[in-house]
C-alpha cells in the first residue's frame, strides 16, 4: 500500500512537472524531459526509496531551467521598471497638457479681450469719422452760405 501511495504520489508530481515544463519550455524542449523521467520512472519503480517526489523534481529541474527562470524574473522587474517609467511619464505628459490647454484658454481670453478693445476703439474712430464728416458739411454749408452772402453783398 505504502508502495503504490509513493507511485501516486510520484505520477502526480511527475505530471504536474511535465506541465510547468510545458508552459515554460515549450513542447520543443519538453520531449527531451520526457525520456528522463521515463528512465526515472523505471529507477523509481525499481527502487522507490530512493526518490521522493521532492527529491525528484529538485534533481529533474536543471540548470537550464533556473537560468530560464531567473532570466524571466529579471525580465519581469525589467518591465514593471519601464511601466513605473511609463506610468511617470504619462503623468507628466497629461500634467504638462493641461498647463498648455490653460495656456491656450488665456490666450484665448486675451484675443476676445483685444478684440473688445480693438471693436470699441474701432467704433469711436467710425464716430469721430462721422462727427469730422458732420463737422465738413457745416463748414463747407458755412462757407457756402458766406460766400453767397459775400457775393450778395459785394456790388
């Protein structure tokens, strides 16, 4: 009994290691395991107090492996670094797009108000215009009137 809860035991891990090698290897590199753990399988099987599962996914998982895993943690750090980064730079770009759409507001508001001023003054040179006009009129209906009466009088 003790034998077979060891087999079980040992299949599971064994499974459950052909599976986590699958995901992190590929199915390229995976076949080569496989035929290390038939032949471990058959030791096992032979002499089963010799291997635990522990002892067996330690010795099974090699150099490769770790390298393999250490490289993607390192990578992983890489990349949470270049979000952090990333996540920095897009505050400051949406910090520095908001200062400039303020900007453009005021500016804005600056040319409505120029424009104001530019409209009034407009307007009173179109009033001092028509009151020069009005005042050429009078003057030339004066000068009219003098110079007929002028030459009204004159003999």
């Amino acid at each position: 009994m003790n034998l077979r809860l060891q087999n079980l035991r040992f299949r599971h891990g064994a499974l459950h290691f052909r599976m986590n090698l699958t995901y992190l290897l590929g199915p390229h590199l995976v076949s080569l395991y496989l035929v290390f753990l038939k032949v471990t399988c058959e030791l096992i099987v032979h002499d089963p107090v010799l291997f635990t599962v522990a002892s067996f996914l330690f010795f099974v998982a090699p150099k490769l492996v770790n390298n393999y895993l250490q490289s993607l943690k390192s990578r992983e750090e890489s990349l949470r670094e270049q979000l952090e980064k990333a996540k920095k730079k897009e505050a400051a770009f949406i910090v520095t797009f908001a200062k400039r759409e303020q900007e453009i507001a005021e500016l804005k508001s600056a040319v409505l108000d120029l424009k104001a001023q530019l409209h009034l003054a407009s307007m009173q040179y179109f009033e001092d215009c028509q009151y020069t006009y009005y005042f050429v009129e009078l003057l030339n209906e004066v000068k009219d009137e003098w110079a007929t009466y002028v030459l009204d009088e004159l003999p």
